[in-house]
C-alpha cells in the first residue's frame, strides 16, 4: 500500500472516530440534561405527551408525504417523550441550521436569473396542448425555463460519456464547475484532476464541490485544503464536524459539471471508477451520461452558483459567467430543473408523476431503488388501467442489500396492479430515467426512494420533442433485455415474511 494510501486511511479512520465521539458526547450531554431535570420530570412528561399529540395532528394535516411521516407518528405515539424530542430536534435543525439558512436564501435570490421566454412557451402550448399543463409546472411553479434544444447527447454507459468529459475539459478556456455527490481517487478522478490542475496553472478558474458525507470514506479530511493548493477553489458540502448535527441527513447529490457556460454535463455517474466499469464492485455498473450545449447551459450554472455561493459568498453577478447562447439547429425542447428539502414543493416527485399520470402510450422507468409512497403506487397502477405500457428496471444485482430487499417488497403490487418487473440481471442499474410515449424523458440524480425525493438537493434534465429521445427509449428496452422480467409467483413472499417486511417499510425513509 502506497503512502498516500495509507494516509488516506489513517484520517478516515480518524474521521470516522471523531464521529463516534461527537455521538458519546452528545448522548453524554442528554443524559446530564435529563438528570439536571429529574426533580421537573412529571411536569415535562406532562408538557411532552400533550405536546406529541399536537405535533401527530400537525403531521397528519400538513404531510406532504404521509407515507412517510407514518414513521414520525407511530414512533411520537408508541415513545411519546423521545420521539417528540427527536421531531423538535431535527425541526429546529431544520430551521436555525446555517448552512440550510444560506442555501434557502441563496436559492431564492438566483431565481431572478431564470428567464423564460415567452415564445417558447406559446410554442409548447401550440405543439401540446394536452402537456402544456406539465411545461407550465415546471417553467412558472418550478421557475425552470425551457430552452429549444440545439445540441443533447445521451450516453448509456458512464465509460462512453467519460472521454467525451475529459474532450470537453481540455477545452475549457475560462471556467469549470464540478458538483458531485462522490469523488473518489482512481482513473477516472485522477484523469480528471490532471487536467483541473493544469487548466488552474492557465488561468482558468476551477471550482469542485463534493458532498461530505458520499465522500467520507473515501477522501481524507483535508482533501479540500489539498485542492485548494493546487490552485482549485474547492468546498466540501455540509462538512461533518465534531458537533454531530441532523444536517448530515439532507445531502447534496446532484452530478454537475459546467464548461465555459457552453456545455454542460449531468446524468447518474459519480467521479469514481465503478462508474465507468473501470472497477466492478456489483457486477456491470449500468449508468448514463447527458451533455447538453446551447443556451439550457445556463440553468445549471445558476443551480451551481447558487450552492457555491450559498456556502462561500464571492459573486455579486452571476452574469459573468453567461455565454452568449450559440444558435444551431433545434430539436425539440430542454429544461433543466432542480429539486430542494428546504421548501414545500417536491418538484422531483410531481415532474414523474406528471409524466406517469399524463402518459398515453408507454412510460419506461429505471431506478436504482424503488422505495415509493401510495401516491407514486396508484398513479403508476393507474396508468396501466388506462392502457399504458408500464414498466421499470431495477438492479440485478443490489449494492445495498436491505434497500434491494424493500424494493422487492413493491414488486407483488405492482405487478398485481399490471405493472411490468424487468431485473437488471448483468449488475446494478444506477441510471434514473423516465421516458413516455416517445416525447418526454428526464435524466437526472433522481431515485424513487424517499432521500432524493425528500431529503436530498437533486437535479434533472427534461426534455421533449427531440429525435434523441428514442436513444433513451432504446437504451431502457436494451436493459430489460439484458434482464429478466419478475413473474408474480416470484414477486410473492410467504406471510410470515411479508409481515417483517412491512415493518422494514416503516423504516423505508431513513434508508
């Protein structure tokens, strides 16, 4: 083992340790509370229960996923005092959390840099006008433009989109944005850096944010410090720290790279090996790539900036980094959208459901877990009475065994329901893909579980009319016949073991 290597390990470990600390510590600190409050404890036990039946019935009427919140209020009814607790705890993270505080308001201000035109809309409204409901969601609900496409290309395996990134890297002559869930040291971050590095040593200003918690494992703590030597401006997002706190639960999962505001990259892949095969931890690592070109490009450098400035405050314009937009030739539309936990909108969730709900023909999905609520059930369920051709392709092979098991869980009524199982049998499927009757798709970040679609920032590309789109469809047909289709005598489990794996779906959320 290599001495970087060693050193790496040595201050995860630490890291890890710090952790466990700062959890004896604040267990530590709870109980000193508790002791210092036993001589007050009848009139608090009092004050909590009557304060835990209040917090169930605001649950119960403000849930916007009470599948979820199940959770919440069986745990406040059965453990009254905890639970009620634990719900303040994370309430009060929730709102007094700088780093939350920031992000909210740095989101808010960049919405005034999205501007929809208006003939692009009547265009839409005149081409469909039975989807225009979904395009005005997303453009004046979401504050997402649409853009007509001139230029998206759709790679269906993460080592196909790969030198295509590195193609595009080495041209750029002013600025690169990365924005990622995982970096992870090996060909593919290496390859990468490589370039960052010289691009710095030319002028070119380079800024890479990765989440702290996907990359705990995997980077020393003092990877940024290391980076930022280099000549390249880096943040690691919510950083865990010493003072353990409930912020470490909303990650940053978005895949962004942005090149000079003229071409831009997102899909499923991480900066990592397995996402492009170079390594296989799960059999064929099944993921995706999309670049986009023209003037889309923009919204993701707004998402971008909205983030780096939320956590490290230097533009007082967005507007240096706009390219004027290139004109080529146009293929249908392209809107690039977001999603965030620090609102009352599940913008990711209503985007599939719309496309689900609005489908006609078909509507093909794959997703690496299918951890749903009864809303996303039915309306999936619906659409196969309707006559749609439902389908969805889920790993062969699971990285998370429990979470494979919970998806599993979902397959008997489903299927029941009409709904058609394909299994990725080579591997694990990490692409997160709608595609529906030949004119809608999105590509994205996305999961159908409940941490990217309540939990964690997200991002997605949407995208109608275009002649690529039956590149996604075809890329969805290849996987389902890569796999096998899930019959329902193999979906079915035997009573005993459906009865445990209710219990686990309670637990689905923090999962």
């Amino acid at each position: 083992m290599s001495t970087s290597n060693r050193h790496n390990r040595k201050d995860t470990l630490a890291r890890i340790l710090i952790a466990l600390v700062a959890v004896v510590l604040q267990l530590a600190i709870n109980i000193s509370i508790a002791t210092w409050l036993k001589d007050k404890i009848a009139w608090i036990e009092a004050a909590l229960r009557l304060l835990s039946v209040i917090i169930t019935l605001m649950i119960i009427k403000h849930s916007r996923h009470l599948s979820s919140d199940v959770l919440w209020i069986i745990l406040i009814i059965v453990f009254p005092i905890p639970g009620t607790l634990l719900y303040l705890f994370i309430g009060a993270d929730l709102i007094l959390s700088k780093t939350y505080r920031a992000i909210r308001q740095s989101t808010e201000d960049s919405m005034r840099y999205y501007s929809q035109d208006p003939k692009v809309m009547e265009e839409l409204k005149k081409r469909s006008p039975a989807l225009y409901g979904q395009f005005s969601y997303i453009s004046h609900a979401d504050g997402y433009p649409f853009y007509r496409n001139t230029g998206f290309d759709y790679y269906p395996l993460g080592e196909e989109g790969f030198p295509v990134m590195l193609e595009e890297l080495k041209k750029a002559e002013k600025f690169i944005f990365l924005e990622y869930f995982i970096i992870e040291h090996g060909q593919m971050w290496d390859s990468i850096l490589e370039i960052l590095e010289a691009k710095a040593k030319q002028g070119v200003e380079v800024r890479v944010m990765y989440d702290d918690l996907g990359s705990f494992f995997v980077l020393p703590g003092s990877y940024a410090a290391s980076l930022e030597e280099k000549g390249i401006k880096c943040i690691p997002f919510n950083r865990i720290s010493l003072f353990l706190n409930i912020v470490i639960n909303h990650r940053d999962h978005r895949k962004l790279m942005i090149i000079d505001g003229k071409t831009a990259f997102s899909g499923g892949i991480n900066l990592a090996d397995e996402y492009i095969n170079a390594i296989r931890k799960f059999g064929k690592w099944k993921d995706n790539v999309i670049r986009i070109k023209g003037e889309a490009v923009w919204s993701y450098t707004v998402m971008f900036l909205s983030h780096w400035n939320a956590l490290r405050k230097e533009d007082s314009t967005f507007l240096a980094y706009r390219c004027p937009a290139i004109i080529g030739k146009e293929d249908g539309y392209i809107a690039p959208y977001s999603e965030t936990p620090l609102d009352n909108e599940v913008y990711a969730q209503n985007i599939y459901l719309n496309i689900i709900n609005q489908a006609t023909d078909h509507c093909y999905i794959s997703t690496p877990y299918l951890i749903i609520d009864t809303e996303m059930i039915n309306a999936l369920i619906m659409a196969t009475k309707r006559g749609v051709d439902v389908r969805i392709v889920t790993p062969g092979i699971p990285d998370k065994k429990i979470v494979f098991v919970i998806t599993r869980s979902y397959y008997d009524q489903l299927i029941e329901g009409g709904v058609r199982i394909y299994e990725y049998d080579p591997g694990f499927v990490h692409a997160k893909i709608f595609e529906a009757d030949g004119k809608i798709a999105t590509v994205g970040t996305v999961n159908l579980d409940y941490r990217s679609l309540y939990l964690h920032f997200e991002n997605g590309t949407y995208l109608y009319g275009s002649r690529k789109i039956r590149q996604i469809r075809n890329d969805l047909e290849s996987m389902m016949k890569e796999g096998h289709e899930v019959s329902l005598s193999e979906a079915r489990n035997g009573p005993i073991k459906e009865f445990f794996l209710s219990i686990l779906r309670l637990f689905a959320p923090m999962m």
